[in-house]
C-alpha cells in the first residue's frame, strides 16, 4: 500500500513538474521575453513522454529534428573543408 502511494505521488509530482516546464518554456518563447523556451520546452516533453503518448511522440520528433539539424551542420563544415583544401 505504501509502495503504491509512494509511486502514485512520484508520478504526480513528474506530472506536475513536466506541465511546469512546458508552461515556463511557452511562456519565455514569448517574443520580448528572453530566456532559453525551447529548451525547457523539450525538458517538459522529456519528463511527460513516459507518463503521456503525446508528449513522447512530440519528445522523439524534437530528438530528430535536432540530430538532422547536427547533420546538416557536420556536413556544411565537411563541405567547407573539402572546398577550402
């Protein structure tokens, strides 16, 4: 029974704390306000994904634009190398 009430209380508070992140990373994607959103935007997916399907799929689809964003960067400067040398 305490086992159970402990996990229950474990996830609320991920839950509560996910939903905190995302709001404050709305909240400071804000044009004027400054502050880094987008991350704490994708630490809010991060901590809902195991708890909700919808920020896992939203969580994985930021991991991947980001790694294609790393690509293109990696390959831009491979490309300069070659060109330059």
């Amino acid at each position: 029974m305490i086992r159970t009430t402990g996990y229950f209380l474990w996830c609320l508070c991920r839950i509560l704390c996910g939903f905190a992140l995302l709001g404050l990373g709305i909240f400071l994607s804000i044009p004027g306000i400054p502050g880094p959103g987008i991350v704490f935007i994708v630490l809010g997916f991060g901590v809902l994904s195991p708890h909700f399907y919808w920020a896992h799929r939203a969580h994985m689809y930021t991991k991947q634009l980001w790694q294609e964003i790393l690509d293109r960067r990696k390959n831009a400067a491979a490309k300069r190398e070659t060109d330059n040398g």
